[in-house]
C-alpha cells in the first residue's frame, strides 16, 4: 500500500445533516482489492457467541477485534482483549489517522461471507468509545447495503449502498442520534470485510 497517494479525502458526500461523511471511492479499485485480499489472509476470523436480550446467538458474521494492548472492548455480554495489529491493519491506522487527523487505538473487522450474513440496529455507544466517538468505516469487496433511522424510531430513514474503497465517517455525536444495520441481501454471493475504526478511551 502506497501510504499517503493511496487515499482520496477529497469532495465527501456530507449527509445527515453533516453526521455522516462519504469518501465513495477513498481507495482506488487495484489497491482496495489487494487489502481486501491481505486482510483476509492476515486477520484470525471468528465467529463469536452474543448474548442479545439474556439468549446466546452465533454471530450472524466472522469478525476480529484488533488493536493496542489496553483496547479493551465489552458489548453484548461479552469482553473483547485485542489481537495485535497485523501488517495491513497497522498500515491503514496509521494512515486513516493521520489523515483524518485523529486517533485511533483499535478496529473491530467484520467478514460477512455473502448477503445472508448481517448487522442487526445499533448504536456505537458503549462507554470504552467515550461520549462522542468518531468512527472511521472502511468497506472492501462486495458492495452492501448500509441502514440507518433515527434513534427510538422503527422506520428506515436511509440506504446507502457501501462499495470496496468507500470511506464512511461517523462523526461526533452520531451516534447519539442515529442507528445503523446493514441488512441480509439474498442477491449478495461474495464476501465483504468492513474495519470500522476506534478510540477506546477507558
């Protein structure tokens, strides 16, 4: 990965109201398809076991949580302690942080093998992320769709189809107003890996 050329910051979709900021194409098609295929190879992937309402479920996804040796994560029912960075994960922090001048400590990486893997509604909002987090949303492979409503809500407010090299930015207090899902897709048949970006904080 060529460091800094590689990502493209500029001209954003601004959208809810400057909640949400959309670098549809921040990597090119040749280099997000070469982290798709590091990331794959290099990430130990798992399928975890969450309690949701007091009932076990296997998680509906492969995923991995990464990151500094104090990046402590609990959701679910569940404490997460870090794997250590690997090559390409430590790259890209590296690089999505210093250009969206701020820190990151830790990823939580989602493989979701075709459309009928899925993300259930929520909110980044347990109290390791702090009062405001930002979140940094990077997408490669297979193009997805990414829900969102209004917090208390039922109603869908917003689709936005997620395609390889997209970079989603969750900007403070987002989540304080909004959920977001990305729904099953029986059309879908290839795999897709997301990095969601964070600073845990306590």
């Amino acid at each position: 990965m060529d460091q800094d050329s590689s990502l493209d910051l500029t001209q954003p979709q601004i959208l809810l109201d400057g909640d949400l900021l959309l670098y549809p194409q921040a990597f090119a098609p040749s280099v997000a398809l070469q982290l798709f295929q590091q990331l794959q190879q290099e990430i130990l992937w798992q399928q975890e076991t969450l309690t949701i309402y007091g009932k076990q479920h296997s998680c509906p996804r492969l995923q991995s949580w990464i990151g500094s040796p104090e990046a402590i994560y609990r959701y679910s029912g569940k404490t997460f302690r870090p794997d250590p960075w690997t090559p390409t994960t430590s790259a890209l922090n590296a690089l999505i942080s210093k250009c969206l001048q701020h820190p990151f400590n830790s990823l939580l990486a989602n493989l979701y093998r075709d459309g009928q893997d899925s993300m259930g509604w929520h909110s980044d909002n347990e109290p390791e992320l702090g009062a405001e987090p930002v979140i940094a949303s990077l997408s490669l492979g297979a193009t997805r769709d990414f829900s969102l409503r209004r917090v208390g809500e039922t109603r869908q407010h917003l689709s936005i189809a997620l395609s390889s090299g997209s970079l989603l930015i969750m900007k403070a207090g987002m989540q304080n107003r909004w959920q977001h899902a990305l729904p099953k897709r029986r059309n879908i048949h290839s795999p897709r890996i997301n990095l969601t970006f964070r600073q845990i904080v306590s």
